[in-house]
C-alpha cells in the first residue's frame, strides 16, 4: 500500500471513529447559536446564505456534529434553509420546530432541530407563563397569547425521545431578554420553577444575555436568579471563551468589543441531567471575531453528553 494511501486510510478510520462515537447510545453532541437576524427597515447585520453554509459546514465538522440543534434569532424566512443546510451537513433526515413568538417584527424566533435517526420531537411548548410569573407580556395581569399580546421571545421547551434507549428528556431552546434586565430575570425564575416541577431530565441552551464577566466571576441579576436553589447547573466551557461581539460605537472607526471577557450563550443541566457526563465549550473559528455584515455576531457552543 503506497504512502499517501495509507494516509487516507488513517485519516478516514479517525473521522469514521468520531462519527461511530456519536451514535452510541449513551452519547449526543448539542449544538447552541444565535444566528443574528436582520431587522426590518435596518441595515442588514447578517447574511442567511452565509450562516447556512457555516451551519452545514458545522454539522460535516466531527468536532461540532450534532443531534441536535438550537437556534435563536431566527427570521421565519429562513427556516427552511437552516433545517436544509443542517440536513445535508449530517447526511441525515431533520425534524424541527420553531417558536410563533419572537420580537422585532416576528424576526426574532427560536428553532430546535434535530436529527430524526436519533431523536423523535414528542412535544413542544412555549413558556409565556408558568407558577404565576409571566415572563413575556405587555400586561401580564390581563394580557394572553391567545390574543397577540407577546412582546419577546418566550422559551421554547421540546421534549425529545431517544430513539435508541426509548428514554426521554426535555430541551428548552432561549433566547432571554437583552434591554429588559426585570422581564429577564422573571425569565429565569420562570425557568428554575419550570424544571424543579419536571420529572424528566432537562438542558436548556441558548442565548441568556446573563452579561457573565470572567474578572469577577459575576453574571447579571438574571444569572443570579437562575442559579438560585441549585435546580440548574452550568456547563461551565474550561476556558472561559468570549461568546459575543458587541461594538463599541464610542471607538468606531476602529472595532473594539464593548463587553470584552465575557459570555452570553450558556448551557444549563437540571434533574437527571446533572448526573450525565456533560461539558460545553465555545466554538472559535478562523476570523470569526470581529463579526462583519454577513456572519454572527455570536459564537456557537458545542455540548457533548454521555448519559
């Protein structure tokens, strides 16, 4: 066997290992990003052919293959191109469900996908309000979804079944608060009374906005709150990435991060998920930071779990 044949061989038993890795029953990858959408009537921030390209790129990559897929910021516009870019980067059949709340002109929803050969979605719903605590309404003593009074992103909780070993879990697709520090802390507690009231297993992944600075190993009041009682844990990415690139528009021209040292995209375990094998990281990839007008301002997080 010539030299470069032998190479490939090597090469293709590596990536084929990674692949066979993750069909094992015990184990799935999570993959969680905030994909930045476009606002109506404002200068586009982001490129859907591009981001498509990236998630599909994502899913051909053994390092960030995953089951399943968590999306925020996503234009409704968009979804069929996302859930085709994530089909063909796995090489697999896709099943998705997308949030019908979502602010700025419904551009803004939440999407879970996830990889039918592994995965069955059984159940989904939207967290507007739980135990008394509303967490996305203009009026919240008297408003309901029933008549259109959402005004953010409520959470999106899916619960999946293995299809390996019939077990079941929930995953809840976030994307909280950014200028509503209040809402978003409601949000949180909404979040830990949810789970605490759930039998099952539950991750809950996305874009929190928890402004958790790596100096002080602080997280804004909505952190705190979805810390509080011990019923979430974080998965904790060992080091500490920045996850999100936020201008500076005091140093423009030039591009300064305004919130340097920081993170906003988390994953949190609750229940029987906390005794999974569990682990985050934030994704870096080639100039990536700073973003430009066609990519994310965002940086994906990649979770593995052996249950």
């Amino acid at each position: 066997m010539s030299r470069p044949t032998t190479l490939l061989f090597v090469f293709f038993a590596a990536w084929l290992g990674s692949v066979t890795a993750l069909a094992n029953a015990d184990e799935f990858r999570l993959l969680a990003w905030n994909v930045e959408s476009n606002r109506p009537g404002q200068p586009p921030v982001s490129n859907p052919l591009v981001i498509a390209e990236q998630l599909s790129e994502l899913m051909r990559d053994p390092a960030t293959r995953a089951e399943v897929v968590v999306l925020s910021e996503v234009d409704p516009v968009t979804v069929q191109r996302f859930q085709k870019a994530v089909a063909e980067g796995l090489g697999s059949e896709i099943d998705f469900v997308t949030s019908g709340s979502g602010g700025f002109q419904d551009t803004d929803s939440l999407m879970l996908i996830v990889d039918k050969q592994r995965f069955r979605i059984e159940e989904a719903v939207e967290l507007h309000r739980y135990a008394g605590i509303a967490a996305n309404f203009n009026n919240p003593e008297t408003d309901s979804a029933d008549f259109g009074a959402l005004r953010a992103r409520s959470p999106l909780a899916v619960r999946l079944v293995d299809l390996k070993s019939s077990d079941s879990f929930w995953v809840i697709a976030n994307h909280l608060a950014r200028g509503e520090a209040e809402l978003r802390t409601d949000q949180a507690r909404m979040l830990v009374k949810w789970a605490a009231d759930r039998p099952e297993p539950v991750i809950t992944a996305g874009d929190f906005n928890f402004d958790f600075e790596f100096k002080s190993a602080r997280g804004n009041p909505g952190f705190q709150a979805m810390m509080e009682g011990g019923v979430w844990e974080w998965l904790k990415p060992d080091p500490l990435l920045d996850s999100n690139w936020s201008d500076d528009r005091q140093a423009l021209p030039q591009r300064v991060d305004r919130y340097p040292d920081s993170i906003l995209d988390f994953v949190f375990v609750a229940n029987g998920a906390k005794q999974w094998q569990g682990e985050a990281d934030v994704v870096v990839r080639p100039g990536d930071f700073p973003d430009n007008d066609q990519t994310s301002d965002h940086r994906p997080t990649i979770a593995r779990f052996k249950k």
